[in-house]
C-alpha cells in the first residue's frame, strides 16, 4: 500500500468513525467532548487527507498558497466560526449545522493547515501557535467568567468545565512549545529552498 493510500484510508475511517450516529451524539452530549474531541478529531482527519491529495492538486494549491498564509487565514476564519457557543449549540439542535461542521472542519480547517503548515516558516509558526493558546485562554476566561448559560443545550456546570480545560489546554501547549524550544530539534518538513532538511529548533 502506497502512503498516498494509506493516509487517504486513515482520513476516511476516522471521518466515518467520527460520523457514525452513537458516535456523534456522544461527542456532542458534553460541551467540551464537541469542542476538545469531535471538532479537533474532524480537523486531524482532514490534515491526513492532505497527503491524499495528486500531485496536480498540490501543485495547484501551491501556487495559491506558496508561504501558508491563504490557508490560514481560511482555517482561522472556519474554526473560529465553530469554536463560538453559537455554533456549537447549533451543531446540536439543528441537523444542518452538524452536516456543515463535518463538510468545513475537515476541508476547511485540517487540510489547509495541513498543506499551509509545512509551508510556513519558524515565526510564522510561532505567530500561529501562540494565537492557539491565546484563543485557549480566551474562551477558557468566558466560560469560567460569564454567570448565564451560553450554550442552551449545554448546562453552566458543563460550561465552566469546559473552560477549566481550555485554560489547561493552553498551559500544556505553552509548556510543549517551551520544551521544544529549550531541547527540542526537528527538521524542517517541505520547505522550499535551502532551508530545506535543515535542524532546527521548532515550535
């Protein structure tokens, strides 16, 4: 089996695992199971698909993306969108939404940062990884923060919860990507030019 096969195969039995029924109301009965486990889980699925993709498909993404900012910009944009109490309390009571986040998470938020990632360069990434952990906190900071329910199909008890693990999310980030710094030395995957296979450190 060929890694393009394989990484197509792992996508698509994670996304039809992610996508049984029993599987995709339990993930989203508990607040933050849909936002930790269910909403990362769908972007993973669609960054395997990235290695899927032909070789024509890459070189055509490439030329509208060639340093990973389009594909950033789009997968900020989308996963803000489903991180927001709105959407996810949406994603629940209305089949409509639930269909789009399987579609737009995948395609919209894992493969274009798939395909921007290995693209980017030591400070963008750090850029990218520090507003990972600012949005941590930040959600974290409003649910632990606001008195009222934000989501109605989520109780507050749910909701402060979920926020003890986004702060929590955030401080293991910031220690990883402190360690990486400190001891951590990987080679840099797909960049262009002379740069290319070169250690360094990561973030």
């Amino acid at each position: 089996m060929t890694a393009r096969r394989r990484s197509l195969g792992m996508a698509l039995g994670l996304f039809a695992v992610l996508a049984l029924p029993p599987v995709a109301q339990a993930l989203q009965a508990r607040m933050q199971l849909q936002m930790l486990v269910q909403i990362p889980l769908l972007a993973v699925a669609g960054y395997l698909f990235r290695a899927a993709l032909s070789g024509r498909w890459q070189e055509r993404i490439h030329a509208w993306n060639p340093v990973g900012i389009n594909g950033l910009i789009v997968a900020t944009f989308v996963l803000s969108f489903w991180m927001l109490p709105r959407s996810m309390d949406a994603a629940v009571s209305d089949w409509t939404y639930t269909v789009a986040k399987f579609i737009t998470v995948p395609l919209l938020v894992g493969l274009p940062m798939g395909l921007s990632w290995p693209r980017m360069n030591f400070i963008m990434r750090g850029v990218v990884s520090m507003e990972l952990i600012a949005m941590c906190w930040r959600l974290g900071w409003l649910y632990l923060a606001s008195p009222v329910r934000l989501c109605n199909n989520y109780l507050i008890d749910d909701q402060q919860l979920t926020g003890r693990y986004l702060l929590a999310a955030g401080v293991a980030l910031l220690a990883w990507i402190a360690l990486q710094l400190l001891f951590g030395h990987v080679r840099v995957p797909g960049g262009d030019g002379p740069e290319e296979g070169v250690s360094r450190h990561a973030v």
